[in-house]
C-alpha cells in the first residue's frame, strides 16, 4: 500500500469535490493525533501532552516494577539477538522481527552492555561507577521508566498524527516558508511542533519514521533531528525549577526560542549537514509530493493532499501491526543502547575529569563574555552532551543568577545529548555517525551560546 500520490490522483484532486468520507477520515484521527502529541493541557501544576498524561498514568499504575520490567526487556534483548545470530531460527529469516534481533556485531556488543548495567544497578552488584544514583540509578530508575511508558503510547498513537493527512495538510500549507527559511520540507514543521510540546524524542521519532517512508530525504532527516528535536517545555519547566530560575521562565524560554531557531537557520546550511546527500531512503525512495497547487487556493489544495493520503492510509488491523512492531523495536532496539551510552556518558562525566579537560578552553571565553564563576560554569558547557539534565545539576550550585541562566538556556539548545537523543540517531536508520553528532553539538553551542549570552544580559542584568 504506497503512501504517495500519483499522477492520476493529482488530477483527480484538481476541481473536484472532496468526498465526506475522506474528509471525515482526514479529519477526526488527525484531530485526535493533535490533541495528544500538540496541545499542552494544564492539570494542576503539571503542563503536558494528552499523550504525556497517559504515559505519567501509567508510570503511576507500574511505579517501582517500572525498573525490574526495563531490566527484564534489555535482558530478553541481549538473550534473543544472542539466539537469532546463534540459531538462525525459521521465524527470523526474511522478517521484521528477524532485522530487528540479527543486528550488526557493535550493536550486539550495546545490547549486551545495557542488560549488564542494567542487571548491576538493580541488584547493586559491581563497582560504584556503575551502580551509583548518579549514573547508572539516573539511566535505570530515572530515564528507563520515562522511555518505557512514553515512547509506549507514543508508538501506538503516533499514526493519527502521521498516517491520516496531517502531515500532507501541514506540510502543503508551509511548505514555502519552510523551504526559504529552513531549507526543510513544510511537513517538518509537525516534528518542531510535537518537540516543543511534546518531546524531543517523539520529534526524533516521527523523524525517522517519516525518513523511513520516504518523506525526507537524507540530509533533510538529519537536519530535522538535530535541529528541531527541543526538550518539551514541561523539561524546561523542571531545568528552570531545579537550577533556580523559575521566576525568569517567560525570558528564559523566550531566549530559548530565538536562539534555537537561529541555529535551526544556520546549522543545516554548514557541514556535516550541508554535505549530506538529498538521496531517500533506498528500499522506498521519494514518497513526497509537492507539486504545483494549479488554479487551486492553497488551503483546498492542501486539504485535498491530506484527504487523498487519508483515503490511502492503512486499515486497523495493519496499523497495529505496525504500532506493535514500533514498540517491539524501541524496547528491545532503542532501550538497551540509551542505557548503555547513556550510562558510559554519565560515568565519564561523575568520575572522569574529561568534561573539566575539555571545557578548560572556554573559560577565557565565558570571562570574555562578562559570566561571573567562569571557571565553575565551563564544564556545564560541553557536559550536555552527555545528557541533557547535567548542565543543570553542575549549575545549580553557581551564585550568579546571570550564569545560571546561561547555562539552563544552553542546555536546551544544544539539543544532541548521547543518553537519548544521540543515542537514538545513532540507532535510527538515518545516516549520522558519532563524529558528526559530536561535531552539530560544539557548532549548536558556538551558534547559541552568544545570543543566550547577549539576551541574558539584556533580560536579566
């Protein structure tokens, strides 16, 4: 079942009548996908998602069994790679299940190290550096529970905001602006969309989803995941809290905002992004469409693109095959190698002075920049690549209210973070290798950096 338009459908589209039943069929699972990846609710203190909700829902329900189920899912990950590469059973040749289990030997190796840390945090069994709360209890009992429940839900609710039209209706509509400003289709502007309110890591997923489909090209994917993959303003609403500039949110994100989008600008159009091929995903090439809108007014054109991908969607029985293999390869896939990356990042940061070596160089240059505790604030530049809640915690015991601001600012903006997001690209079919991760984070915080720096001594002095 092709998810592109061809000619014939095109024609058909031009003049003619929208049918109700494709109209219906466009509009009521989109509205339900929006609903829960795009609109933030407030209950009580709490901003969310719809979808957020019901993933906080069920980590209340599972609680403390949250780590054991993480632990037994990495495990059953390591033993079944280990069986299909060992056995090579009936079931595995040809098939989905069989790809996602007969991995390459480095992600075997992953796989085995995340069951292994994992094994060891929860029964408190090896050395600290492993075990302690700070890095391997962060990954376990902090991280784990989060990805298990949220990207749960996010799996399977995802296609009534990507299989029903939205994507088409959207990406019609802003394909122009998004094409001048960002040099990315318009359709990317629903990964921005669903970062910011949502969450990184669903933005990254619907990245690879739709690079997969053939929506985005190469160098498209890439730049949309490392460019508009923001933590959602619920995180941002926590970073603020807990390095004590919840007073300054409104400022504080505002400055987020601006400086995440002049890099969103910027990054793509400098290498390694620029020089990333336009080529699509191999096995289904181009899907896209985005031909001219003819006589048409833009809106009609854009909703006929959506009514015809809607009419064109899979039925339920195959979208939850679909969903039940995406949660299949995020728990036994994606869940081992965050917590083995995830957990080497956070030890060398805690108990390596790696990060302080690194960092030694911008301690002139935050001087330069007018930042009081210089030398304190220089770690939490560069640490976020690790993980994205590190800056804070080395922030927040800083004084100056000018730094700390700088430095909670930074971190969201610097987005490429080794113990999800990168880890997560890494795994992803999108072709980004750990060099070029490493190389969009130092030009994301070069680019970031003085306009944080600039509006912090403009906002607060």
């Amino acid at each position: 079942m092709s998810s592109s338009l061809d000619s014939s459908d095109n024609i058909a589209l031009e003049g003619a009548p929208l049918s109700r039943h494709g109209l219906i069929k466009f509009l009521v699972p989109s509205l339900i996908g929006v609903l829960l990846f795009l609109v933030p609710f407030s209950v009580g203190d709490t901003i969310n998602i719809g979808m957020g909700f019901a993933a906080d829902g069920l980590k209340a329900l599972l609680g403390e069994a949250l780590p054991a189920i993480a632990t037994l899912v990495l495990c059953l990950s390591f033993v079944l790679t280990l069986y299909v590469k060992a056995a090579r059973p009936s079931w595995a040749q040809g098939s989905a299940l069989g790809e996602l289990f007969d991995v390459a030997p480095l992600w075997t190796v992953m796989r085995g190290l995340g069951a292994l840390f994992a094994l060891m945090t929860y029964f408190q069994v090896g050395p600290e550096f492993v075990t302690a709360a700070f890095t391997g209890g962060v990954m376990l009992n902090d991280l784990a529970p989060v990805l298990l429940t949220f990207f749960f839900f996010a799996a399977i609710l995802l296609p009534f905001l990507v299989d029903f039209g939205f994507m088409e209706f959207i990406g019609s509509l802003l394909r122009t602006p998004f094409r001048w400003i960002f040099g990315l289709p318009g359709r990317s502007a629903i990964d921005a969309t669903a970062s910011w309110m949502g969450s990184g890591t669903v933005g990254v997923l619907i990245t690879t989803q739709q690079y997969e489909k053939g929506f985005y090209n190469c160098r498209e994917a890439a730049a949309i995941a490392t460019n508009f993959s923001i933590v959602s303003i619920a995180f941002a609403i926590l970073v603020t809290s807990f390095i004590g500039i919840n007073h300054l949110f409104v400022p504080f994100y505002l400055t987020v905002v601006v400086a995440g989008l002049v890099a969103a600008v910027i990054v793509p159009r400098l290498p390694p992004l620029s020089l990333k091929p336009n080529t699509y995903y191999e096995p289904v090439g181009c899907q896209l469409q985005e031909e001219r809108t003819g006589d048409q007014g833009l809106l009609r054109y854009s909703l006929g693109m959506a009514v015809a991908r809607a009419e064109k969607a899979p039925g339920p029985r195959q979208l939850m095959r679909i969903a039940l293999f995406n949660v299949a390869d995020i728990f036994f896939g994606l869940l081992p190698l965050v917590i083995a990356i995830g957990t080497v990042a956070l030890i060398l940061a805690e108990f390596t002075p790696l990060f302080t070596w690194l960092s030694m160089p911008m301690v002139p240059v935050l001087e330069w920049m007018g930042l009081p505790e210089a030398e304190a604030a220089a770690p939490a530049t560069l640490v976020g690549f690790a993980d994205m809640f590190l800056p804070a915690v080395l922030g927040s015991n800083i004084e100056s209210e000018l730094t700390r601001f700088v430095i909670a600012c930074l971190s969201l903006t610097q987005l490429v973070y080794m113990s999800e997001i990168g880890a997560l690209l890494l795994k992803s079919k999108i072709p980004l290798k750990l060099w070029e991760l490493v190389a969009i984070f130092l030009i994301r915080t070069a680019i970031t950096l003085p306009i944080i720096v600039v509006m912090a001594h403009w906002l607060v002095g």
